[in-house]
C-alpha cells in the first residue's frame, strides 16, 4: 500500500536530485526544470522505480529523507 501522493514523491525526487547534483557540474545533468518536466511525464509505478527503494531502503524512509 502507498501512503504517498504522486506529487509527493515528484517533490521527493526533485529534492533528491537537487542534493545529488548541487555540487555536480556534468552538463550531461537535467537541470531542476528538465529533471521535474521528465518526472511529470512518468506513472507512478515508473516514479517509484526512480526512487530506486527496495526492502532494504525502503519508500518510507526515501520519503523521510527527502520531504
């Protein structure tokens, strides 16, 4: 079961991204803008798949880590 909206996760995302790329100067990188355009354009199921949570780190704790 999922206790997490769609936008929430998008936001999660985003906050990921802004903390894994902040110090990143590839340009291959989405920016804030690119990176929230391509995670509007996903599902769910594709969204969690980003998150790239499993048992060990699961979605709840990506969700405290990143909201």
């Amino acid at each position: 079961m999922i206790n997490h909206s769609r936008e929430q996760i998008i936001d999660a995302l985003l906050h990921e991204h802004q903390y894994t790329s902040h110090d990143d100067f590839n340009d291959n990188t989405m920016n804030d803008a690119q990176y929230h355009s391509f995670l509007q354009s996903l599902t769910l199921d594709q969204l969690i798949a980003e998150t790239c949570t499993d048992d060990t780190f699961t979605l709840d704790e990506f969700m405290f880590a990143y909201s």
